[in-house]
C-alpha cells in the first residue's frame, strides 16, 4: 500500500468515507490513508485504490477529484506518473485524458491543474 503525500502541503489523501478525498498530517492515524494501484484499461496507466473500502480516485470534469464505485473503471479512474524534470526525485500523477496534474489545494480539497 502506498500514500499520496503532498511535498508541497505537508499532507496525505485521505478516504474517509466521504464522496471526494481529504487531507491529513502524515502523523495521523485517521483510517483511509492508505492506496494500492491496479492496472488500468489504458496501456501504462493505473487506477489508485482506497485500501479502506476499493473506491478509486477520479475526476469526471478535468477540475474535480472525487471517489468513484468500487469496480468502476475507464478514462475517469486512469492515472500515470510522471517523472519531475530538474532532478529533484519527485513524481507527479497524472490524469491522462486531461492531461492534468494531481494537486492538493491550500483549503485541503483534491483537484487537477495544468501539466
């Protein structure tokens, strides 16, 4: 199992039962924290999986981030990373049907921004 962590924020996704994901402080021990990835459709390109119930991330508008159905599958629920460019070590995950980039918001809310 994996965490989506935000370098940026400080923080983590959480599922927490709730229709999009929150955000924690890595030293919480909040359930719904953690995420496996299971290949998507697509070629190279995975759906990220809630360990706490299956329901995986989405976004259904390019803007958006919520939880889908467990079992759901199709361009809405595929992801990629992607390598950062400067020699940091840090990756990013990409939605590629909207070539956009998973970004945590200041106000703890999941969205989609640029590539």
């Amino acid at each position: 199992a994996y965490h989506l962590h935000s370098h940026g924020n400080y923080r983590r996704a959480q599922n927490s039962g709730a229709y999009a994901p929150a955000s924690v402080t890595p030293d919480s021990t909040a359930l719904g924290q953690q995420w496996f990835l299971n290949p998507g459709i697509t070629a190279n390109t995975f759906r990220i999986l809630s360990t706490r119930d299956g329901r995986p991330l989405r976004t259904t508008d390019g803007i958006a981030v919520t939880l889908g159905s467990a079992g759901e599958t199709g361009t809405a629920v595929e992801w990629r990373f992607t390598a950062e460019t400067n020699g940091h070590g840090r990756h990013y995950i990409l939605h590629p049907a909207s070539n956009k980039r998973l970004r945590l918001n200041t106000n703890g809310t999941w969205s989609l921004v640029a590539a």
